[in-house]
C-alpha cells in the first residue's frame, strides 16, 4: 500500500498540483505536504504512533476500522469496504457523480499501471 501511495504522490508531483488541486477541487498539495513530512516506513513500529509512513497508514485503518467503514485483516494485508462505508460514498457523491468519476479517474490514473486492487 505504501509504495501505490508513493507512485500517486510522486506522478502528482510531476503534473501541475496546484492546477489540479484547482480543477478537482480537492487540496493535493496539503495532503502531499503531509505525506512528505513523514519519515519513511521502519519496521519496528510503536502502535499508534504517525511519525512514520506505515504507523501513519495503520493508524488511519484501524480508525476506518472502528468506525466501521472497512474490514482489516492485517496478518493477510487485506482491506475490504463495508456496506456502510459505500453508502456514505454513494450518498456523498450522488449529485456529483461526474466529478467523482472524474477524480476516481484521475487517481487511478497516477503512475501508470501498478498491480493494486480497489474493492
């Protein structure tokens, strides 16, 4: 999961952030400046900590986790959406579902065709 993130950020930086913060009204530079700031994954992780990119990445999981919005099983490093979590998405997208297709569109786009699995 690390490195899918890290091949979206690095392909968003090569484009125009600003203008596609601007375009997708979503604000990538803030998100990109925060995963940047972060020091880059170490094994020894101290659960609950976001210093790092994996505790970081753990930490925001199990949060969608106790809220019931997806299912982690962290020894097979798999992540499921809930039905709660795709009816909050539906619902938030409804009546703009061309600008979430478009995002999802874009996202997916980044950095080319790595392997990954959106359920």
């Amino acid at each position: 999961m690390l490195e899918t993130i890290d091949i979206k950020f690095q392909s968003l930086v090569k484009e125009d952030i600003e203008k596609t913060s601007k375009e997708n009204e979503y604000n990538f530079i803030d998100i990109k400046n925060v995963w940047e700031r972060l020091q880059d994954a170490r094994e020894d992780i101290v659960l609950g900590g976001k210093k790092d990119k994996i505790s970081f990445v753990k930490l925001v999981l199990h949060f969608l986790e106790e809220e019931k919005l997806i299912n982690f099983n962290e020894e097979r490093q798999i992540i499921t959406l809930t039905t709660r979590f795709k009816a909050i998405v539906y619902f938030y997208f409804e009546n703009s579902k061309e600008n979430k297709n478009k995002l999802l569109e874009y996202v997916y786009n980044l950095g080319g065709e790595e392997d990954a699995t959106y359920q």
